[in-house]
C-alpha cells in the first residue's frame, strides 16, 4: 500500500466513525503525534485535518465523489 491508498484508508474509516468512537480516535491520534517524532509538517496538518473534523468542515467521501463526478465525469464513473 503506497502512503496515499494509506491516508485514503485512513480517511475512509476516521470519516465513518461518530460520536464517541470518533472523539476515543481523535484523542488517540492526538496522543501519537504528541508522543512521537512526526515530520513537524505532517504533525501541522493533521491538527488543522482535526480541527476540521472538530469544528464540522468535512465532507463525507459520497458527496466528495458526487462532486468530482458532476465536475470530471470522463475522468470518473
């Protein structure tokens, strides 16, 4: 799996968690990235990704591929 399937699979599964579980992950990722010595880039986005998350400016993966279908639809079927 190369990093972007990774951070997909990522995506995916963190973006079909609710309520509690999402909050027991965000605190768990929270928990890593403090603990460990990520790529301060990679650390800067993934808190402003949380923030989104926390403050409700996401967008399930449905509407994202409505969106890019409507937009590039003989590049995605």
């Amino acid at each position: 799996m190369n990093a972007a399937e990774i951070k997909l699979e990522l995506f995916r599964r963190i973006d079909s968690l609710k309520g509690k579980q999402l909050e027991e992950a965000y605190q768990y990722l929270l928990s890593f990235l403090n603990k460990s010595n990520v790529n301060p880039e990679l650390k800067s986005g993934i808190e402003r990704a949380l923030k989104d998350v926390e403050e409700d400016r996401v967008s399930s993966h449905e509407d994202v591929m409505k969106r890019m279908k409507k937009k590039y639809p003989n590049l995605i079927k």
